[in-house]
C-alpha cells in the first residue's frame, strides 16, 4: 500500500517515468471521548462505499492517538478534485443526518500530500517480512536544509548499497514530502510485521551493518534542519476500502 520533487507538476506520465506514485491524504483528528463512535460510523461510511463502487482506494492508518489517515494513491493534483466529487455521492447516499453524526466526532481534517520514490527504495531479494496483514511501518519525516535534496540521496544510495551487501532484510522505501509537509523533506519507511519484531530485527543485524548505518545517521543529520518526527504507524484493513 504505501508509501515530490514539485508536486505541481508530477503528472501520470512523469510518474510513470520516474517511477513515483503520488499519495493523498485525509488525516482526520477524532475527539479522544468519542473514538468509539468514530470507528462505528467509519465502518458505516465504508460499507456505503462498497455498495456503492466508490471509485478511489484509501488505506487508513494510525501513528498518532486519535489521529486517522486515509492515504489514496493518484495520478495527479486533478485527482484531489474527483475524491471530494466522490465523497460528496457517498454522503448523499448515507445521508446528511448520519454524516453531520459523523464530523461531530471529529476534532479536524487535514489533507496532505507525498510521492514516493521507488528508485530510492531498498528491496532484498528476500525480505524478512513482505508487505501483508497486518502490517506495521516506522514512519520517519526529515526535513532538509534547502537545495541539500541531491546530497541526502546520494547518501541514501550509499545506505541502500551497504544493506546489500549486508543481506539487510527490511523492506525500506523513501517518499518527498509535498502539500502540507514543510519542505524539502522527505519520508523514510520500513516494513515489518510489528514494532517488536521490528525493533528485534533491527538488534540482529551484524555490527559492521551498525557502523555503516551509523555513518549514514551522521551524514543525513549534517542536512537537517531540525529534528526528524518518528512515528509508529499501523495499518487499519478495516478502515480500509
């Protein structure tokens, strides 16, 4: 499911070229009290949606308390305009009344923007864990000093490198950050089944892996402009369409 040089003007045809897939999202904020309801009538919505053939897919997941989101891969900005036309036929199909039910349990929305990089990505030729259910990510968001985009990834090729050459077994992928991210900035995920298995496979790996990573660490914070956000996200299949 998941993971913007200028998302702008990242269109079908330069995605396909370049091999990126642009991302939207719907982050939606729920009040803490009211969290219950928010999964019930999610539930709802997404059943209308599939009575209904609602014509985009949206995986949702969760790397904060009470925030949701609802990540949609597109072809381009003028996609953005086609979900809104789409949500607005589910709502007239579910109804205003369960709708206004619905935003009562919310405290905001929020949309946001990446593209995710697949000549960037490492993929071993055996991962430990393939991208499945459940699905766990350690999401991490650096953001760059300006014009220092070229240089963090030839480092990231350099790291990508030395985890071959390591058997590094970790599905590892990188998204620029668009709209609504402060940028430059970019997005680091890796895949594993949970955190603890994440973190355990992270403790098994040779210590001359260790070294190298840390090298690339010491390389990648000499472009940052403040301290990155981590995240541990988890995939939600039944909030997903």
């Amino acid at each position: 499911a998941l993971l913007l040089a200028t998302i702008g003007s990242t269109g079908a045809n330069a995605q396909e070229e370049k091999k990126e897939q642009l991302w939207y999202c719907i982050e939606e904020t729920v009040k803490p009290d009211m969290l219950e309801q928010y999964m019930k009538l999610s539930k709802e919505m997404i059943d209308i949606c599939k009575e209904n053939s609602f014509s985009f897919p949206f995986y949702t997941w969760t790397g904060r308390p009470v925030v949701y989101e609802l990540w949609t891969p597109i072809e381009s900005l003028n996609d953005v305009e086609k979900i809104e036309e789409e949500w607005k036929r589910i709502v007239d199909i579910w109804g205003t009344e369960n709708y206004a039910a619905f935003n009562a349990t919310k405290l905001s929305n929020y949309s946001k923007t990446c593209t995710v990089r697949d000549d960037m990505a490492h993929s071993p030729e055996n991962p430990i864990y393939s991208i499945g259910d459940p699905l766990y990510c350690r999401w991490i968001e650096v953001y760059l000093k300006s014009g220092s985009q070229k240089e963090f990834e030839e480092i990231v090729a350099w790291i990508n490198d030395q985890r071959k050459q390591h058997d590094y077994r970790l599905i590892c992928r990188f998204a620029e950050g668009g709209i609504g991210y402060d940028t430059p900035s970019y997005i680091i995920f890796y895949y594993h089944e949970s955190m603890a298995k994440y973190l355990e496979y992270g403790i098994s790996t040779s210590d001359a892996y260790k070294k190298d990573f840390e090298e690339y660490l010491s390389k990648i914070r000499q472009l940052m402009v403040k301290p990155p956000k981590i995240f541990d996200y988890n995939l939600h299949w039944e909030l997903s369409f």
